[in-house]
C-alpha cells in the first residue's frame, strides 16, 4: 500500500468513525489543534469580559 493509499484509507475510516459517534447532518468545522483552540478561547473570554 502506497502512503497516499493508507492516507486515504486513514481519512476514509476517520470520517466513517465520526458519522458512526455523531449521526445526522454534519456541519462544516474545523477542527482546532488543542494550543489553538486554548488561544481562541482566551481571545474569546476576554471579548466577552465586562468593562
């Protein structure tokens, strides 16, 4: 198997496990790496912060 192959196959099996744990009509997200996700979310407290 070629390694695009076994990326294919990879991504292929990924999105079957996701619609397997979460069915219905996905929406389009991305999905944040862990760092950027904790630095959005720290943007985010301090919009929504009073004062």
């Amino acid at each position: 198997m070629s390694q695009t192959e076994g990326a294919r196959l990879f991504r292929e099996t990924w999105i079957a496990g996701v619609h397997r744990h979460f069915p219905g009509e996905q929406k389009g997200r991305f999905v944040a790496t862990s760092r950027t996700a904790q630095i959005c979310g720290h943007f985010e407290a301090i919009e929504e912060a009073p004062g």
